[in-house]
C-alpha cells in the first residue's frame, strides 16, 4: 500500500511546499519544524492502521469506556535527516521504542555512482513488533532496503511502514520491490524524475543538510 499525503489535500501540502520552498529554507528552525509535523501527520494516518484495545478510565465524576494502543510501535530512524521526523511521530506515539541507524552514501572517487553504507545501529528486539522506518527522502530506495536488512538483525518484525517526506517515483518502486509483502508505504509527495547523481527533481535539495548545516 502507498498512501501520497498531497494527493488527500489537508495541510499537509503546505508543510511540503514550505519544504520546497528555497526561501523558507533560508530558516533552519522552520525547515525541522515542517519536517517534524509531516511526522506528525503521518503518525496520524499510520495509527489507524494500529490494533486497539477497550478499557476503562476513572474520570472524576465516573468511568468511561475507551479504545487505546494495543502496544506502541518501534519508530527507526536514518540518521541524521531523519531525526526532525522521527521527533514528529514522537509527538504521538510517545511511548515508542526508538531504533537509530546511519547510512550514508560512500562516493566513489571520480565517478558519479556511490557504494550505501550502515555503519551504527541501535535498537530494541524486533521480533513480532510493529517497525516504522521514516527518512525524509526515499531517493534510490537503496539505503532503506539495507537499513531494513541491517534491522533484521534484531529480530522479524510482524509489519512494516515506510514514511518519507519526499520520494522519487523509482526509488519507491525499487523499495517496494526488495521490502517485505505487506509492507505501507507513508509518502509526502513523489517525485517523477532523479538527477544523475541520484537527486530527487524537483525534490527540496539535501535534507540533512538543510536542517542542521552543510558538511564535509
């Protein structure tokens, strides 16, 4: 399942276009901030997915009946450009288990191509949890299914959801291709075109760098 958050027209297509805009991204601090409420919204949408449970609440005048979550999911995050993301789903599954892993593109020396490594990774057991990966960018799509692949380590999870701000029409098929059957897909808005150094067009430029500055 793919569920493109623009194509619903809410809010969220103001956060997104705010992410697009070159200068809105003068401003760091807005940059996160639109990144951490696309998580939010998106927090939103996936709970739906969740199981519940009934149970009652002691008011100060009585009981009431209520559906709450029947175990909150295990939210991954890519580091760095994930993390305003990963705080936005934060936001609302506030007893989550957090996963943390780095992957990042290795250029090669005088060509345009790159190698995707996963260097860190620190997570709970997986095995039979809900695992949400989110990473502002789905690009190439190659260093979510490592970064997946890496997280198996730690146990099967029993489903999967997939949530990036911006995709490229190839990179999510390509993830959709090497993720598990069944797995959701949580997009902002795809992409129809990548540049020859895997940039998605029009995209919104390098996500980590936008939010926390430019590096070596």
């Amino acid at each position: 399942m793919v569920k493109e958050l623009v194509k619903q027209r809410s809010v969220v297509g103001q956060f997104i276009a705010e992410l697009r805009d070159v200068e809105i991204q003068k401003d760091p601090l807005r940059f996160r901030r639109n990144l951490e409420r696309v998580g939010e919204v998106m927090a939103l949408e996936l709970s739906r997915t969740l199981e519940y449970e009934e149970r009652e609440v002691i008011t100060p005048l009585g009981s009431a009946q209520v559906e709450t979550l029947k175990e909150q999911p295990v939210l991954a995050t890519i580091l760095r450009a994930g993390l305003p993301m990963h705080q936005g789903m934060l936001n609302y599954f506030d007893r989550a288990d957090s996963a943390f892993i780095s992957a990042y593109r290795k250029h090669r020396k005088g060509e345009d191509g790159f190698d995707i490594e996963v260097e860190y990774l620190s997570s709970p057991p997986l095995h039979d949890r809900v695992l949400v990966i989110c990473d502002p960018m789905l690009a190439t799509g190659q260093s979510m299914v490592l970064v997946y692949k890496a997280l198996l380590r730690l146990g099967n999870p029993k489903a999967v959801h997939v949530a990036a701000a911006i995709a490229s029409k190839e990179g999510l098929e390509y993830a959709q291709l090497h993720m598990p059957a069944g797995t959701r897909f949580w997009i902002g808005a795809i992409d129809e075109e990548m540049t020859a150094q895997a940039y998605i067009v029009p995209g919104l430029g390098d996500a980590g760098d936008l939010a926390y500055g430019s590096k070596l």
